[in-house]
C-alpha cells in the first residue's frame, strides 16, 4: 500500500461537485512539504507553487495548487481517528517486517502546546490543547501509531485503544508510570508481547512492596531466597554529570498479594541511578521501581532505558525540527491531523539512507529535508521507500 493509497480511504466529506482540488492531492501537499522542511500552512502552501512541476510527477494536481486557506479547511475536517487508523495500517505495511526481536515499543504522550483554542467569539466553540499518545519502536527509530486524547489524564484509556490498534507480538511495550493499570497489563498480554511498566506512588499498595522488598540489605543469601538478579550498566558521562545505574529484578512473587491481579506479572525490579555532578561534585542517588513480564534482569533494564528514547528521538524531533509546539494550527481536527502528517514524514526521512550526500554516520532530519528540497532524485529516494 503505498501513502498515497492510504490517503484515498479517507472520507472526504465536502460537497461533491464544489470541491476543485482532490483530498488525496490536499494531503499529499502537506506531506511534500513537511518533507521538504516547510512548517506552516503558507510554507507548504509557498512550496507547492514553487515546486508544481515536481509534483506533477506524483499528483495529478488537474486545478493547480489549492490555496492555503483551502489546505487548512481539508485539515480541519478530516476525521482525526480515520486518520489515526490509516496510519497504523500504513506504519505496519512499511515497516512491520523490520521489527526484529525483542524491539522494544514506548508508550508515551505528548501534547501539542499551541493546539489550545480560545475563540474571541462566543459562538464558537473553544477545545483544549491536543494530547496525543505514540507509539515508538526505540531500536528500529519509527513511530507506529498514536491516539488523541482530549488531556494527560485521560492516557488511561487512550493506551488500551492504541494497543489494540497495533500488532505486538513478541515485542516488549514500555510505559511510564501513568499506564501502570491492571488493564493495561492484561492488554499487553492478550497481544503477546511482554511490559516493563515503570512503577509509583499511584499503585499505592504494590509500591509500597517493591520499596519493602528492596529496602532489605540485598545480601547473598536474601538474593537467593527472592531470587533478585543484578546487573550494572556502564558509567555514563553526559549532561554535565556521571552516571551509574545499577538494576535489580525480583522474579520469586509468592510473597505477593497481588501478584493474581496482575496478568502475566513475573518480576518486580528497582533501578538505582548514582549521580555526580561534575563541577560541584555533589552526588544523589534515585531509586525507581518497575514491574514486568521479563524474568531476565538485563532485559528488563535496558528496555526500560531504551524508553526514554521517545521523548529524545520523537517528542523533541517534532517540537525542535517540525516546530509542533509553535505552530499555530489549531482549528477543529487540524492540529492532530498534521501531527500524523510530520510522524509519517519523520518515519521516511529516519530510515532514508543518504549517506552518499554527506559522508557522517549522524545526518540529521533536517539535512535530510534540505536535500530532498534542493534534489530531486534524492526526493524520488524518500519516495520510493513507500
């Protein structure tokens, strides 16, 4: 299924016979320029007329170039969660066969700052700002699907809808303490893949434990009679600090009460991370807990670092190369809407291989967006990847 294929299954609303420019030709557009590294409407808008010749290699484009004005409309009607689906579909089509094993998939949310709506009209109705909860494969750096919700808060029932929406088996779903839900636990297991759910005080009972359990000095024999693993990491230098983390995975529950409740629960682990500050040289510890379905403790660890990788690899690549939290789109669907758009944009640029353009191991999105604006055959590279 190619990207264009996926955007003719969306629901084009408008009036038949009134309408100049075809939906998919709108949303292709948008995606061209989000490709090319153009942010705003007028951007993408500036960009297809500069750029029709090229197009036309792709799109039909039989009235020209719809207006920006026109762009925004077809953005703000579309059903986000028509949207949403075609993306997962698309995301699985592309990339599911390159998931290797154990990939690791982050759950997380973020929300779209400027997608607040406070009309100066009373007759307009005012929306919060967009809170969308993603789907990040850590290893394979693509993003597989998202959910809006309408706050944080509500993530609770936006990870089981995503979860269903995916194909899970034999990877390992990471997620911070908001999701840690019984449900959500159950859910991941019904799709065969295995959790590490970080874990704190809003599991009043079962944090309490983990914090008993490993308050007690983890000797040899309390070791073995718990059956608690240990690993160390590496010591890591960065952010002005060292690190060390030290990781712990108790993997014998009958002590715990509610282990029952909890599906396909086989550990309970503690992670210590030894800071030092390398001017002041002051140092603190931190202790975090977590819960899994993993019996290896290395396992569990580095899946539980590799989470972090969605708020450095997706979260501050569309806020600081897709300049989300500044744009200042927000009417009706259109904020989440062009969220998928960037997603998809970033999925193809990520595994773009253009190293025979500039001679580094690290090219960036950006560079690679400013490549596929100057150069038409490295664009037709991108392209051929859906």
């Amino acid at each position: 299924m190619t990207l264009e294929e996926t955007f003719e299954e969306i629901t084009d609303d408008r009036i038949e016979g009134r309408t100049k420019h075809k939906l998919v030709d709108i949303l292709m557009i948008v995606f061209f320029g989000i490709l090319c590294g153009y942010k705003t409407i007028e951007e993408i808008h500036f960009y297809a007329e500069m750029s029709i010749n090229a197009l036309k290699k792709y799109l039909k484009l039989e009235n020209g170039i719809p207006g920006s004005d026109t762009i925004l409309r077809v953005l703000a009607r579309i059903d986000s969660k028509e949207l949403e689906n075609a993306f997962v579909r698309y995301a699985k089509e592309t990339f599911g066969d390159k998931v290797g094993e154990d990939e690791v998939i982050a759950i997380d949310g973020k929300t779209i700052r400027n997608s607040r709506y406070l009309p100066e009209s009373p007759e307009k109705t005012p929306h919060k700002a967009s809170h969308v909860v993603s789907a990040w494969a850590t290893n394979l750096g693509v993003c597989f699907g998202q959910v809006k919700t309408d706050e944080k808060s509500n993530e609770i029932k936006a990870i089981p809808e995503l979860l269903e929406l995916l194909d899970l088996k034999g990877v390992i779903v990471t997620i911070d303490a908001m999701g840690c839900q019984k449900k959500i636990a159950e859910k991941i297991t019904e799709k065969k893949s295995n959790y590490v759910i970080s874990l704190k005080g809003n599991q009043e009972k079962i944090h309490a434990d983990a914090k008993s359990l490993f308050e007690h000095e983890l000797d040899e024999q309390y070791c073995e009679r718990y059956k608690i693993q240990h690993t160390e990491s590496e010591i890591e230098f960065g952010h002005g600090r060292i690190e060390k983390r030290s990781s712990y995975l108790c993997t014998n529950l009958r002590w715990l009460e509610e282990k029952s409740e909890w599906t396909n629960l086989n550990g309970i682990g503690m992670v210590v991370s030894e800071r030092t500050d390398k001017k002041t040289g002051q140092k603190s510890t931190e202790r975090r807990y977590f819960l899994t379905s993993l019996t290896d403790v290395s396992k569990a660890s580095n899946a539980l670092r590799s989470h972090w990788s969605v708020e450095n690899n997706l979260h501050w690549v569309l806020d600081n190369i897709f300049d989300e939290d500044h744009c200042l789109v927000r009417k009706d669907n259109a904020a989440q809407n062009l969220n998928v758009i960037r997603k998809i944009a970033m999925n193809l640029l990520k595994q773009a291989d253009f190293s025979d353009v500039i001679k580094s191991k690290n090219i960036t999105i950006s560079q690679k967006q400013h490549i596929c604006d100057k150069c038409e055959d490295y664009l037709d590279r991108v392209i051929k990847l859906f």
